[in-house]
C-alpha cells in the first residue's frame, strides 16, 4: 500500500507564486497542492489533488468489465426477445374465449325471455 504525506506551512502556501505546485510522490500515490489568492471577488482557496496509480488502474479494469458484461448482456437479452414465449399466452387467449362465450349466451338468454315477454 503507498501513502505519501505532504507537510506546508500555512504561510508557505500563500507565498506561493500562481502556477507553482507543491508535489509530493511514494510509491503509486502522489499529491499535489497549490493556491489561489482572491480573484474576481472569490476567496482564498486551497487546492489539493491526489492520486494512486494502482487505483486508478483498478478503477479502468472495473470500467472495462461493467463495459463488457452490459455488452454481453445485450446481446444475450436481443436473442432471448426474438425466441421468447408466454407460456401463460394460450391460457389467457383460452380465458377471454370462454368470458366471451358466456357473454354471450347470457345476452342471448336475455333476449329471448323480453321476446317471450312480448
């Protein structure tokens, strides 16, 4: 594991000229430190930027394997659309068959009880 430590005192800092950087590097970590004084009525700011190369690595790995499994899955969710079937599809056609026959035989039983009516 690389940890760098880096040590400025406060007044060192803002002595600092515009564009000069405290840096600072062990191993695969590194940091960088730098200040801005007040411009365009913004305050004094420190800024700090650190770094590990192995994590930054890791990180890239990371992306590429997310980057080839969403590929993949894709893929293999674009096969499974063409080829898939609803196996509740023929009990559902068979339900609303069976709903409009006995529709219909109660209508035709309501009609022909108003027609003996008549």
């Amino acid at each position: 594991m690389s940890e760098v430590t880096l040590e400025i005192p406060m007044d060192s800092l803002r002595s600092l000229p515009d564009g000069a950087v405290y840096t600072a590097r062990k191993g695969q970590a590194g940091v960088k430190v730098y200040h801005r004084g007040q411009k365009d009525n913004k305050p004094e700011t420190i800024y700090v930027y650190s770094s590990c190369d192995s994590l930054q690595l890791q990180c890239m790995r990371y992306e590429k394997t997310i980057s080839n499994m969403k590929q993949q899955l894709a893929a293999h969710n674009s096969q499974n659309t063409v080829s898939e079937h609803h196996p509740n599809a023929f009990i559902k056609s068979l339900k609303w068959f069976f709903l409009g026959f006995i529709a219909g035989g109660i209508i035709t039983i309501v009609l022909i009880i108003t027609l003996k009516k008549k």
